[in-house]
C-alpha cells in the first residue's frame, strides 16, 4: 500500500508545490492565526519577565534592555535606528532605565561628546535571573515535545525571523 505524504511531511522548497491555491489560501490563513495568537503570547510573555526584572518596567523598556544586554554599549541614535522609533520616545525610556537603576550612561571612548547606555550591574543581575526562570518555564513547556520537533520549530522560526 503506497501511503500518501501529507503536506506537514513534505518539505519541497518550492512555494505551492502539489497543493491548490485554495489549500495555500488555507493554509495561510492557519499561519497568520497562529502567528496572531504567539504574537498575543509573546507580548504577555515579555510584560511579565519586565514585570520580573523590575515592577515598574514596562515591555517596551524591556525590550531596549533586551538590546542593550545583546549589542553592549549603544548609542541612543542607534537604538531607535534599530527598534524603528524616534530618538525622543527612545531616550525618554533609556532616562527610565537609568532611573530604575538598569542602564546606566558612560562616555563613548570614540567621541569624547557622545554617551553611550549600557547594563548597569544590578540591570545584568536582574536580567539574567528572569531570563534564567523564562528558561525554565519554556524548557518545562516544551518537556513533551520530541527533541526532532524542536528542531524542527527553531528551523522554521528561523526561516520566519529571516524574512523581511
């Protein structure tokens, strides 16, 4: 008996191959209700490790520190650059940070006029003790999961993440 691939089964590179655009429609539809509903998961997700980092940090603060934990040393310019928001919504948030004692500001050692914000120790602290228990939570989330369809979902993500 010749069994039938179903199209989680096949992975052929090529958009809408075998499948209709009816089953693509579909299809389609399915992805953009679950990426709706991590997205949902996500933003509660990061609200309650900001909350976890400090009571007063907001998830959008939170993820400037994000940044600042993963690139080092940045430039206020270059944050809002990055994150796509205008230098004063940024640098009312970086005066936050620095005021929950997270960022701290230091000279920028290339130009003597310039500051740069960067994790304060107690910011490094916090950080990695949320991260560590979102870490475990994820890690016990996941413990029924096969080691193969995690794999499997980090491919995928990344093949998403790399989209633009």
């Amino acid at each position: 008996m010749v069994s039938e691939a179903r199209p989680e089964d096949v992975s052929t590179g090529e958009a809408g191959a075998g499948s209709s655009d009816e089953e693509r429609d579909s299809a389609t539809a399915e992805v953009e209700q679950e990426l709706a509903m991590m997205f949902r998961r996500a933003r509660k997700m990061s609200s309650s490790v900001a909350t976890e980092v400090h009571p007063e940090l907001d998830p959008a603060s939170y993820s400037l520190l994000l940044m600042v934990a993963e690139s080092g040393p940045l430039r206020a310019m270059d944050m809002a650059e990055r994150i796509g928001l205008d230098k004063s919504t940024v640098s009312r948030q970086i005066a936050n940070l620095v005021r929950l004692g997270l960022l701290r500001r230091v000279p920028d050692p290339e130009d003597g006029r310039a500051r740069l914000v960067q994790l304060s120790d107690s910011g490094r602290a916090r950080l990695d003790e949320a991260r560590e228990r979102r870490s475990r939570r994820l890690r016990a989330d996941f413990a029924q999961w096969s080691t193969a369809d995690l794999h499997q979902f980090a491919r995928l993500l990344g093949k998403l993440n790399s989209m633009e």
